[in-house]
C-alpha cells in the first residue's frame, strides 16, 4: 500500500502545482490548461484514496 500512499501524495501535490500555475497564467488559455491539469490529478488522488479505504 505504500505505492498507493505515494501516488495519491504525488497527484495531491501535483494538482496544487498545477492551480499555482493557473493562478499565475498569463492568459486564459493557459489557465484553462493548468485548472484541467488540477483537475485531472484531483480525480486521480481521489480515486487512489478511495482505493486506501
């Protein structure tokens, strides 16, 4: 379990980069990039956890 534990870490801490970005993009297509990004680690890290259960 602990693969599992480091993924669902790993895709956390990507989906929180990944918002930093968008905060920080210069356009609104990068934006939209950078929050679809977040929101796919999000879905992944959620799955994960709910795996752990």
């Amino acid at each position: 379990m602990h693969g599992l534990e480091a993924l669902v870490a790993f895709n956390d801490r990507r989906a929180s980069e990944e918002r930093e970005r968008a905060e920080r993009a210069a356009n609104s297509r990068d934006r939209a990039l950078h929050l679809e990004m977040a929101s796919i680690f999000e879905r992944r890290a959620d799955i994960r956890k709910r795996l752990l259960q």
